[in-house]
C-alpha cells in the first residue's frame, strides 16, 4: 500500500488543480496547457490539409466563410484570426480545433441546405473550442489512465483490469463525450441565434440528417447522442434561443450569405459516422 500511496496523492493533487467551468456552467477537468493543445491543432490542421484535397471553388469557399464570421463575430475573437478550410470531401461533416481551425467539407452542403443550416453546425463546432471538450476529453483519459494504473497497482489482477477499463470506457469516458455533443448543441444555438441566423433551422438539419443517415450504435455505446435526443434538447432550448435570434434581427444582423449551395445526392451516400 505504501508504494501506491505517492501514485495516489500525485493523481488527486493534479484533479484538485485543474478545476475549470465550461461557458454553460458545468465543472470541467483540465490537465493540459491552451498553448500544447493549440500546437497539435495546428499540426493536425496541417496534416488534415495534406491528406484531403482542398476544396477550389471560390462560391463554395465565400460562402462558408461568410456564415463562419458571422458566427465568429460573437464570440469575442476575430473572425480573421481563425482559419476556415472548405474541403473536397463528399462526408457531411465539419470540425474545430484548438489553435482556432476550422474544417467544413463540401459534403455538408448536400444535407446543411440552407445558410442558417450550416451555421447550426459550424456553431456546433465552435462550441467545442470554446468550452475546451478537446482539452476536458484528453484530461479525462489522462485521468483515467492514472487512476487504471494505480487500480492495476492495488490489485495485481489482469482480468480485473480489462473489466475496469471497460467500466471506465462505458461508464466515463463515451457519457462525457455525449455531454460535449449536447453542450456543443446549446452552446452553437446560442451563437448562431445571436449572430441573426434562424435557430429554427437546426432542427430542420437534424431532420434532414435523420432521412440521410445510416446504421447507429446504441446511444449508451455512441460518442454522439442519438438524433431523437438531439432534437428533443434542441426544442427544448428553442425558446430562449428564439429571443437571442428576435433581438439579433431588431439590431440588423441579418447575415447574406446567399443560398444553400447544395451538392447533388450524386456525389455519394451520407456516411453513417457523419454526425459532427
């Protein structure tokens, strides 16, 4: 015992230090630096623009840009501090990482048909950066791995162990993943009601998203939470959305960002893993 007891203190002082509130509230547990975390989102920005082709089309481009800025206009950075990439990539899906990057492929243009469409889900992953889930997600891990290490330690049992990282993988790890999708949701409706994007429209691309999509795991194995739910938090958090949009549109902010540049249903089949 007394040989765990440093592993112990050591894993309990570092989560007594690295108590952070996410923008909704919720205590969060962060074990990493903004500038480490800032640096691997580069780089994997860098990697991603590498390996996937970059989408040409400079309609395609504007117009992604032009609802990523005004979402990024309420966030208190400047729009011109992030970077947004279109990619040439037929999966409906988009994504944020720290050091301020934005990834959208043309895919989702074929199921997010209408401007306040796409802001619903860019709004999603800006949600995401700024409640640091990339940072509470990798601390979680951190976390677990340490207290799984100490566990092997007082125990000494292999079977044991493969049973509690199935615990700590079912039972931590995939619930706070759901919990940064939802948060994201709220966070991203907020932020496109706000910039004077119709709030409505999410759930109509969550509709869409559900007519398209493919085979799901059970939710309680999913990272992501299960459209049904989706939209039942959604309509719940409508109407104090609804009074961000009203007192947008009272103040002009009334983005033009043209018309949904859907891609044809051709281009290929939605992804069953494209759920933002």
């Amino acid at each position: 015992m007394c040989k765990t007891a440093p592993l112990l203190l050591a894993l309990m002082t570092a989560l007594l230090g690295a108590c952070a509130v996410s923008p909704t509230g919720r205590q969060q547990l962060m074990l990493v630096s903004d500038a480490d975390l800032a640096r691997q989102g580069a780089l994997a920005f860098e990697q991603t623009k590498r390996k996937t082709p970059v989408e040409r089309e400079p309609g395609v481009n504007a117009y992604v840009r032009c609802v990523a800025d005004a979402i990024l206009a309420q966030t208190g950075t400047p729009p011109a501090s992030w970077e947004v990439v279109v990619f040439h990539d037929d999966d409906a899906n988009a994504f944020a990482l720290p050091g301020r990057k934005i990834g959208v492929n043309s895919g989702l243009l074929r199921v997010a048909r209408t401007p306040d469409q796409l802001a619903a889900v860019i709004g999603h992953e800006i949600g995401h950066v700024l409640a640091q889930h990339a940072n509470e997600r990798l601390s979680q891990q951190v976390a677990v791995q340490g207290g799984l290490g100490v566990a092997g330690a007082l125990a000494g049992d292999g079977a044991a162990l493969d049973l509690l990282g199935l615990g700590a993988q079912v039972g931590v790890l995939l619930p706070y993943s759901r919990l940064h999708e939802s948060e994201a949701d709220r966070i991203g409706l907020d932020l496109m009601a706000r910039a004077g994007f119709d709030p409505r429209q999410s759930i109509e691309l969550w509709r869409n998203m559900a007519q398209e999509g493919g085979a799901r795991p059970p939710e309680f194995l999913s990272t992501h939470p299960a459209p049904s739910s989706r939209l039942q938090e959604l309509e719940a958090q409508m109407g104090a959305a609804m009074a961000a949009y009203q007192s947008a549109q009272v103040r002009g902010l009334r983005p033009a960002c043209g018309q949904g540049l859907g891609y044809p249903a051709a281009r290929g089949p939605l992804s069953p893993g494209a759920l933002f």
